[in-house]
C-alpha cells in the first residue's frame, strides 16, 4: 500500500518520504480500515520534528486521526462491521500504522461508528481535539446548567470544548482574538465571545459567569492573570498545551481564588476515561451537536507540506486527502 512514513525525527520535508509498504493485516479484536482522509494535529508534527519525541522503531506512519471504512475484521470483532463508515482515534500511538496510507489497523475500539449524517472530514478530524476537550470538561463531573470558560474558542480543541459543553447543557464563554474567529466561536455555540486581547476581558467574562465550573486552557502562562480573576471555588482550570513559555505560579492569585489546576494529556488519560469520552462524542455526532471546522486538503502525497502547514498554526484543520 502507498504510504506516508518517516524512520528518523528531523524537520518534515527531510524526513517524511511517501513509500509502498506492506498492507497491515487485522490481529485479534483488531479491525482494518481503507482510509478516506487522515486528520492530522500538533501532535503528529511535534512527535515527527522530535520537539516532543515519541518511541520510533523503524517506521512510522503519522496521524491518529482519520476516517474511512472498515474493509477487514480481525478475530473476534463481528464482521457486521465490513463496510462500516468510521473515525479513528490515536491510531499512532504506540504502533506504526497510523492514518496517512491507504489502510490502517486499530483496535476495534478505536474504529468508531460514524453517523451517515457526519462527513468524512468531520470524521477525520473529531479524536485527538474532540477527546481532549471532553477530559478537559468532564474529568470533574458534568456540567449541566453550570458555566465554562474555553480559552481559543476557534482552535480545534476549542471548537469541539465548546460544542461538548453546550450539549451537555452548560452555558459557554470563549475567548478569541479577533473577529474571525468570534464568528467560529459563535457558530459552534457560544454563548459569548470575548476578544481576549481588548482590555475588560475579565470583567465581561465574570459579569456573565460569576460561578464558572471550567476553564479549558490553551495557554496557561499567557491567561493565568485572567483565569485567576475569573475563577472562584469549585473552578477546575484544565491545561491542555504547553506551547511557550512555563507559567510563574502567583500562588496567592491561586490561593484567593481557590483555584484548581488539572492537566491533561491525551496520551496518559486511563483508559476507561478515553472509552466514556468516545461514547459521549459519539452520542454528540448522532444527535448532530458537532461540526466541521474549516478543512485544507493536501494529496497524501504533500504530507510534509501538510504538516508544515499544521506548524505554521493555519485556522481550521489539514486533512490528507488518502482516496
Ligand atoms: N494535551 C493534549 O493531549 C493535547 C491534545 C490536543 C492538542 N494539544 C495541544 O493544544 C494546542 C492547541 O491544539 P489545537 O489542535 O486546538 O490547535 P489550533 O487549532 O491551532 O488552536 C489553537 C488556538 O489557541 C488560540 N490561542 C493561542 N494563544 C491563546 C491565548 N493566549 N488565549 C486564548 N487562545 C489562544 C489560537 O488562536 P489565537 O492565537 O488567534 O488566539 C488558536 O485558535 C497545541 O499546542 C497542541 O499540541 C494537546
């Protein structure tokens, strides 16, 4: 099969080269999928670029993220499932095969059910954003009726952040920073929309959610002045991405506003956990609570390009274009 792969970290277009390989077979409780788009996130470029290095022995396929259909059953998975539509979650991490070739190989688990009423790019884009901002929110109780803050309201973990909580009937505030992506924010449901860089942020965030149950952060050094003025008892602040520079705890901030900081990431989330967050987004899909964001489509073919395309911070999502 035609494949994106690369054997050693190194900036994407020295590394990545595309590849006939072997087409993976499905072992027990495994399915095989023919790939139709590969979702591609940070993640998959900074474990490639070697910025947060990920075990490599001997290739790698990138790319946890897809959508496709289910084309080959290993033992033990029903074979009702040949032909079924499905998005993919982490289908790299710790194994070879993930998304960007023409097949992949994951556990069944992680081959979930898409509704015919969701694209293939919504598909190939739901895992790594839409599981992260379900742990972000849900890993401290529901949130029916209560306030969240969703810091980036129009990044992919943003997007998908907002979505979830407003299906889980909480009322949502996200920041952005600027008009463009007030409009993304607002269209997934938010509720309000504040540009985080215009002074009085703070003050229109507390006035409208004077009790928020969450705050689902991207950039925890740059929002922690923020984040501590908005938040009181019972906040969990949710830190998600580690981009820039490491906060200095104002521990007093913290401790006035009895703050509580969680941190996640998708990688080491228990299993059990990341099994309910699939449940839910999957119950959010069906009841049709979750959309696209703006797609770029690359060939297979361009994959470096597509994840240089990712690095550079492009709004929406990159998808390769498998078949
Ligand atoms: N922990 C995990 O398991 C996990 C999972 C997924 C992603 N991540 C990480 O999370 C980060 C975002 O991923 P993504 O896929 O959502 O990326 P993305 O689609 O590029 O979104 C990032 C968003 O954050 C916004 N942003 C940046 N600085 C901000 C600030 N100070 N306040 C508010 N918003 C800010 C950006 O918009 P503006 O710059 O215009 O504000 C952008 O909309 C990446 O570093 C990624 O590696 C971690």
């Amino acid at each position: 099969m035609k494949a994106a792969l690369y054997e050693r970290l190194g900036a994407a277009r020295e590394v990545i080269r595309i590849a006939e390989v072997d087409r993976p077979e499905p072992g027990p409780g495994e399915v095989r999928v023919r790939v139709r788009l590969s979702g591609i996130n940070p993640t998959d470029w900074k474990s490639r670029s070697g910025a947060t290095a990920r075990p490599l022995e001997g290739f790698q396929i990138p790319h946890h993220d897809g959508a496709g259909e289910v084309d080959a059953v290993g033992e033990g998975v029903d074979p009702r499932r040949l032909g079924e539509r499905v998005w993919i979650w982490m289908a790299a991490a710790g194994r070879k095969w993930g998304t960007a070739a023409e097949w992949t190989v994951v556990p069944a688990a992680q081959a979930v059910r898409l509704p015919d009423s969701a694209s293939w790019e919504l598909g190939a884009c739901l895992g790594v954003p839409a599981l992260t901002a379900h742990r972000c929110l849900f890993a401290d109780g529901d949130l029916e009726g209560r306030s969240v803050l969703v810091a980036g309201g129009a990044g992919a973990v943003g997007h998908f952040a907002i979505e979830l909580a407003h299906h889980q009937g909480a009322r949502v505030v996200a920041t952005v920073s600027g008009d463009a992506k007030a409009q993304m924010a607002r269209s997934a449901g938010a509720d309000l929309v504040v540009n985080y860089r215009e002074p009085g942020a703070a003050e229109r965030i507390h006035s409208f959610a004077p009790e928020l149950a969450r705050v689902v952060e991207v950039n925890l050094a740059a929002n922690l002045h923020l984040d501590t003025s908005v938040a009181g008892p019972g906040t969990v602040v949710a830190v998600y991405a580690a981009d820039g520079a490491d906060p200095i705890l104002p521990v007093r901030a913290c401790m006035s506003a009895n703050l509580v900081l969680r941190f996640v990431l998708l990688y080491g989330v228990p299993r059990p956990a990341l099994l309910q967050a699939v449940a839910d987004v999957s119950g959010a899909l069906e009841a049709g609570a979750l959309s696209a964001l703006p797609v770029h489509r690359f060939p297979l073919d361009a994959c470096a390009e597509a994840q240089d395309a990712v690095e550079s911070g492009v709004v929406g999502k990159v998808v390769l274009e498998v078949s």
